[in-house]
C-alpha cells in the first residue's frame, strides 16, 4: 500500500463509472498537498464519504499517533513506564507481524487514523481523532457507509482494550464517533495482516481481500449479511484470484463493479488496478478484470 490510492481516490471524484471501464481519463492525476501527504511518514488507505465531505487515511510510523492503551478500564499509558509500554506494544505487533517487531513506534503495524474536512471554501482541515476511534494498536478505516457517514475500521476492538482480527464499525454521532462496534463474519480466519474490506452501500455484501489458511497471497471472498452486523463465512471469489495477490477491493453503490489491486502477470508492474463487472446476481462471476490504463496504472 502507497501513496497512489490517494490519486485513486480524485479519480473517483472525477470519472464516473463507464469512463473507467472504458479506460477514458480526461483529467490529469494530482498528487493531494503537505497537509495531507508528508515527506517523513506514509499516508495510506483513503476513504472518501461525501456524504459527511470527509477524506478519511491512515498515517503510519509517527510518534504523533494515539497514546491510548486500555486494559480494564485504565490507560496503560498512565501506569506504564516509557519501557514497559515499548515491551507491550513490541509484543502485539511482533504477534500481528508474526515476527520480532523491535521498535513499535516506526512500525508499519503503528497506525492511526486522521481525516480531512473539505469545506464550502476548498480549504482543508486535519483532524486526528482520539480514543475510541484512534489507539495504541493499528487502526486504518477500510470503507465508509455514505447515507450515515459510518467508516468501517480493521480490527475488532473491545471496552477492556482485547482486539481481535477482523473489522468494526464506528458510527458518526455528528459531533463525534462511537465506540468501534464488531462486525461478525461467521467463520473468518486468516492468517495474516494484509486484509482489506468494502461494503456495499445497502450493506448487503461484504468483499474482503485476505491470506486463507496456508496462503502466501490476499485472494478476494464475499460474505452476505444475515442480520444487522452479521455475515456469512467468506467465499473465494473464483474466477478473480489468481496465484498472486488480489487486495484494497472497492465495490461501486451500483454494486456492478468492483475494483481491486493486483502483481498478476500482464500489469504494469507491481500492483496494478483492476475493475471488474458483475455478471449475474450471485456474486460469484465477474468479467474478465480489465487493467486500467495510464495514467491510474
């Protein structure tokens, strides 16, 4: 993950569907300004809900990020020495890395999450929210619902400071965010950290890019809701995985295309967008995914 989602991100705000399919860019990519993108940190994974007019991304490796740790009910952080919370946050990111992280503080698993307000004049706000949205532990929204203004974030998170794999959601109360709220994936397992999540706008799918169980590679899987908050067990989606990695999904409000990165072989190189069209109500077939031309890829 880069800085290139968030020229992605403008072209969402500038061509509508069939332009991309169609591989007809008339504008130009623009690389989002110092208030946003910094040269000393990565700035990933940008949503946009424009129905809050928000930009929300996730800044990775600064000392600035969220110094909230709860364990039943306390901040860590206030009864913790400097050391002790090293040691603590070395040891949840070396279990998530599934190797030694030895300095928590420029880990890329050291995540918070900020947003930008764009406002009636085009000037843009930074914020960078607190606990409960932001914490000591990574957190990086991964899909917004639009006629709420709700983001969904990576991780599910609890009141005595426990998180576990998977994703929450965090409801926008207008003037502030409630507490993470788990969504349920009825058997979700993977077996890493490179997951990924987008929600239909109706809420009725969910498409998760993850490693199965053995994988070496993210592949794509849908789940369908079964009740508010709970989803089915994840389903490969056959036809677009390959042996290599198919990660980030996007689907539009239409629910008839769906977007998504890939190192398959014939890109550009490295990961490449892809968009793909639905073919039928199951949700399973797709079209032969189409690789977006410059200057996306």
């Amino acid at each position: 993950m880069n800085k290139i989602h968030y020229y992605l991100t403008l072209l969402f705000l500038t061509f509508s569907p069939i332009a991309f399919s169609q591989g007809n860019f008339r504008n130009p990519i623009e690389k989002l300004d110092s208030t946003i993108n910094t040269d000393e940190y990565d700035e990933i994974s940008p949503i946009l809900c424009r129905s809050v007019n928000k930009l929300f991304f996730t800044r990775t490796g600064t000392n600035d990020n969220s110094s909230a740790m709860y364990h039943d009910g306390r901040n860590q952080y206030e009864d913790y020495s400097p050391t002790q919370i090293q040691n603590a946050l070395e040891q949840v990111f070396s279990n998530i890395a599934q190797k030694p992280v030895n300095n928590p503080w420029t880990s890329k698993y050291n995540q918070d999450i900020y947003y930008s307000d764009f406002e009636t004049s085009g000037e843009e706000q930074i914020s960078h929210p607190e606990y409960p949205v932001n914490s000591a532990l990574p957190n990086s929204v991964c899909s917004c619902i639009e006629k709420k203004g709700d983001i969904i974030v990576i991780n599910q998170f609890y009141r005595d400071g426990s998180m576990y794999p998977g994703f929450s959601r965090i409801h926008n109360e207008g003037n502030g965010f409630s507490f993470p709220e788990p969504i349920h994936i009825y058997d979700f397992r993977t077996t890493g950290s490179d997951v990924g999540l987008t929600l239909s706008q109706d809420e009725e799918i969910l498409i998760i890019s993850m490693l199965d169980e053995g994988g070496t590679n993210a592949d794509l899987y849908i789940a369908f809701k079964a009740k508010p908050g709970v989803y089915s067990p994840p389903k490969p989606i056959s036809n677009l995985n390959t042996k290599y990695r198919e990660s980030t999904p996007f689907i539009t409000s239409d629910k008839t295309r769906l977007f998504f990165a890939s190192d398959r072989e014939g890109g550009i190189g490295g990961l490449d967008i892809y968009v793909s069209e639905r073919l039928d109500y199951t949700y399973q077939r797709w079209s032969e995914p189409k690789l977006l031309e410059e200057p996306v890829n």
